[in-house]
C-alpha cells in the first residue's frame, strides 16, 4: 500500500508543479520564468517538508504520501540543475549562481523556518 501512497502523492505534486509553470510561464523570457517556477515550486517544497517533518501525520501512509510524494513530485532537482546549466550555457553565470545560490539558501532556510515554527 505504500508505494500507492507515493506515487498518488508524486502525481498530484508533479501535477502541482507543471500548474505553476504553466501559470508563470511567459514567451518573451522563456528561461526566466521557467526558473522563477522552479524556484517557488523547490521553496514551498522544502517549506512543507520542514512542516512535516516537525509534525509528522499520524497515519504512516499519509505522511509518505505527503511528504515523500508530494514534495518530492513538486520539488525538482533535475529541471533545477538543467536550468542552472542553461544559463551557464548561454554565458549568464551570474544568472546561474544567483539561481543556484537563490535556490539553495531559501529552500534551506523554508525547511529551517517550517519546521522551527511547528514546533513552536
């Protein structure tokens, strides 16, 4: 039964990030705000997961579903790196680091935050 639970929650996730991105997503700047989706998607993602982690669900099954499922589903590091990479390859390293660098800091810290504030 568990790996249902994972995956039921993976595809709502990846359902979720595919929404953002598409809702953010604009034709004059592309990889822009393909990244800017990345990032809120990654953000939120580590936020939730330091939500539960802290306050984990009673029911095993629901704690898979929502934290291994769904954020993983709307976390992504694969498009992350790619895109990392493409502004690397399009000779924007500023770009890149900011992102990586962007990226990094604010997941951590929502996962730090998230999980300081339950359990407060």
């Amino acid at each position: 039964m568990n790996p249902f639970a994972v995956a039921l929650g993976g595809a709502f996730g990846s359902l979720l990030r595919w929404s953002l991105t598409v809702l953010l997503k604009r034709a004059e700047a592309p990889l822009l705000t393909a990244s800017a989706a990345t990032l809120v998607a990654n953000v939120a993602a580590a936020a939730l997961l330091g939500y539960l982690m802290a306050r984990p669900h009673p029911d095993a099954r629901i704690q898979l579903a929502l934290a291994t499922g769904l954020c993983g589903g709307f976390s992504t590091m694969s498009t992350f790196s790619w895109e990392a990479l493409q502004w690397a390859k399009t000779g924007s390293w500023l770009m890149a680091l900011g992102y990586l660098t962007a990226t990094l800091v604010l997941s951590i810290g929502a996962a730090a935050a998230a999980y300081a504030l339950a359990n407060k």
